[in-house]
C-alpha cells in the first residue's frame, strides 16, 4: 500500500502533468483480475506486472519499454523539446520557428540532451556520444560548448540546466520537468482510499 494515494492515482497525476506524461511507467500490483490490468492500461501503463514477481523479468520488461521508446525517438525526423525544435533530416535547429546556427557538433550535443527531455547526462557520458573518437577529452570541453549552446538558443537557453557536480539536461520547460526514466508504482490497488491526516 503507497501512503496517501494509490498507485492509480500516482499514474493519473503524472500523466495529466506534461512534464511527466512521457515517463514510461510499470505497475507492480498484487491485484491482477483484467479489469485491473485494462484500467490501469488505460490510463496510460505502459506494462502490469503481478506481484510476487521475477525481478529478471521485470529488468527484462523494463529493457523492453526503454529500448521500444528510443527505437520511437530514433525514427523521428524532428522533435519538439519546449521551444525548441530540431530536424535531422535537415540537420537545423529551431527555437519558436527561429532558426539557431549551431556547428555540427552542437547540433549533435543538443540532439543528444533533446532525446531524453529531463534526464541527466555526465560529461562523461556526453564525451563518449559526442565526441566518441576523443576518449582522453577535457570535461571541460563539454562546458564551453553547453555554455556556447545557451548562449545560442536564446531564451530557450534556460532549458538546458546544470546538475552541479554531475553533468546536463535539458527540460521541456523553463521552470524544469522531472528526470525522466523508468518509474514503477507499487501496489497499484483499485479499491484503497487515501490516507487523510486527522491530526
């Protein structure tokens, strides 16, 4: 049982809410008549496991989710992150339909970030996608360019966001959208009612 609201609650919140929509969601529940799983199907799961469960078979279904989202990612020939737009086909960025003059590798660094709107990158990570044939590079090369990035995009700058001491992320707002990854709602029961303080 969650405290204060129930797994189907959890799922209904984060999907009316734009800055999480798009967060695959597993429920993890002890209930598992198909009235349960459709409900929660339809309100947006991507995938009902029963509980007691394998956890190899939840990495796996998990994998699955992921891998299905990116292989969705990949075939777009443009995307929308906030204001910003990007076309691969073209290899053009956008910003409110103004076009952005970056270099190929900004292009690819912004291309990178706008693939997973949220999630944290280390430079670490951002060297081996960017630059993958220039291992012994500088971290701090990733910083001039994320700050020549900004400086470009203009007021969608603000999208791109630090995580001190860990890397980047660009957001789908300005004022900042959740991480974005696999979130699991447990006990996603049908009949509990909220907890309410009465203190």
């Amino acid at each position: 049982m969650m405290p204060g609201l129930t797994g189907l609650e959890v799922l209904r919140v984060l999907k009316r809410d734009p800055a999480t929509s798009s967060i695959p969601i597993v429920l993890l529940s002890a209930r598992c008549a198909e009235a349960d799983r459709v409900l929660g199907l339809e309100l947006g799961a991507d995938d009902f496991v029963k509980k007691p469960f394998s956890p190899r078979e939840l990495v796996l279904r998990a994998r699955a989710i992921l891998q299905r989202r990116l292989s969705s990612v990949s075939r777009k020939t443009s995307l929308h992150v906030g204001m910003i737009e990007l076309d691969y086909d073209r290899h053009a960025a956008s910003v409110c339909g103004r076009a952005v003059r970056l270099t190929a590798i900004e292009f690819k660094l912004l291309a990178v970030l706008a693939r997973r709107p949220g999630r944290v990158h280390t430079r670490d990570e951002l060297i081996r996608t960017v630059w993958p044939d220039e291992s012994d590079l500088d971290v701090r090369t990733v910083d001039t360019h994320v700050r020549r990035l900004r400086a470009k995009l203009g007021a969608a700058g603000g999208q791109l966001k630090t995580s001190h001491g860990f890397g980047y992320r660009l957001d789908a707002e300005l004022r900042g959208v959740a991480e974005e990854g696999m979130l699991l709602v447990r006990n996603a029961s049908l009949d509990a009612q909220p907890r309410h303080s009465t203190g």
